[in-house]
C-alpha cells in the first residue's frame, strides 16, 4: 500500500481586489517547527488601568517565525501536472517570494511617470496578498514582515541550488484591512474554526484540581 504524501504548506499570493490566485509557492520540505506568538491589545498600556484589566480591544497581533528550505534536486510538482521549469536553480523560486515584497517595475515606472507630470499619488500600490497555508485548518490572510535568504549551495555558474528562508510574517485581521476585504473574510474564518476547536475541549474543574471557594 502506497503511502500518500504528506500536505505541503506554503503560500498563496491573491489579487487583493478579486482574489484570484496569481501564483503558489509551496514549501519544499515543511519546517520542522514554527514559532508563534499572540500578544492581546488589552488597551491597558503602561497605565495600569484596573479596569482594562480583563478587556480586550481587538484582535491579538499574531507572528509567525518559519523557516523553509528549498533544494534544486528535490523540486515539488503542480498538483495538475510539473510545475513551470525556471531553469536548475533557485532563482524562481526564491524570486516569487521577493517579489510579494517589491512593487513591480510597471507599478514604479507609473509612479515616476506621474511624479514626473505632477500628479499627486493619493495611495501606495497595492501588493499580492500573501495566504500563509498550513494544513487546511490553517489558512491565513498575513504581511511579510522580514525575509532573510542564505544560500547555502551553489552551481558552477554561481547559481543557487540549495537555500533556507527565514520568514516572519503577521496575521492580519479585521482591523487591518476590514471586513469587506479579502484578508477579513479569511481572517473571520479563521477565527471561526479556532472557536469551534477551543469549544472541544470540555474538562471540568477538577482535572486541574480547582475547587471553587
């Protein structure tokens, strides 16, 4: 009996207007830990407010430190057929995830052309918006906070052929982005399932030994 393989996670990069999928990056090897953190908006501050004491004001800021290796002789495939070749380095793969954080060279040319005209740019391009996917219970709308590439293996042409990738990226939520946008609606579904999974868990008091006084 064959062994089915194991789910990669990776990440999903959507059109922030029309969510659909512009491009799949998954992870080579998925990582061997992942850190997280939740630190709670409270409101509390340095003022020591007692009456914030137990009050939240929004969404938890939630990280995600991962690291994900990548090797050129062990390349995942499409899950409808290979995957597009960008020759036998790293480059494409290393590239599609640099440019989640980089406007595109049509973007920065149609911000000189207006600054050189005088037209007043009244937002900032908007980029891809980044889907971290871990397992199907995991699936979260997130910014790019730091990348950091070493290259650890090279061809003769000095290509890369062996990488790691450390990532740090933050969950956004509601109060980022709203509900009407894409990254709410995930968010808000995530969140669902996190209170549908907390419900589970239904110990009484004395499995920890509390007694009520």
């Amino acid at each position: 009996m064959t062994t089915p393989a194991p789910q990669r996670g990776g990440f999903v990069f959507l059109d922030p207007e029309q969510g659909r999928v512009l491009r799949v990056v998954p992870f080579q090897y998925n990582p061997d830990s992942i850190t997280r953190t939740l630190r709670p908006q409270d409101g509390r501050g340095d003022t020591g407010d007692r009456l914030e004491a137990l009050r939240l004001h929004g969404p938890p800021l939630e990280t995600f430190q991962i690291d994900a290796e990548f090797d050129v002789v062990d390349q995942p495939t499409a899950a409808t057929g290979p995957a597009p070749a960008a020759g036998g380095d790293l480059f494409g793969a290393l590239s599609a995830l640099e440019t989640a954080v980089c406007p595109t060279s049509a973007q920065l040319t149609q911000q000189n052309d207006m600054a050189s005209r005088g037209i007043l740019q009244i937002a900032p391009v908007e980029a891809p918006l980044p889907v971290l996917v871990l397992g199907r219970r995991r699936v979260l709308p997130v910014r790019i906070m730091d990348f950091t590439v070493t290259e650890e293996s090279y061809d003769r042409d000095l290509n890369p052929v062996r990488a790691r990738v450390a990532l740090s990226v933050r969950v956004l939520t509601v109060d980022d982005v709203g509900f009407t946008h894409k990254a709410g609606g995930l968010y808000l579904r995530h969140q669902q399932s996190r209170e549908r999974f907390a419900a589970l868990v239904g110990y009484g008091p004395g499995a920890v030994g509390y007694t009520e006084t």
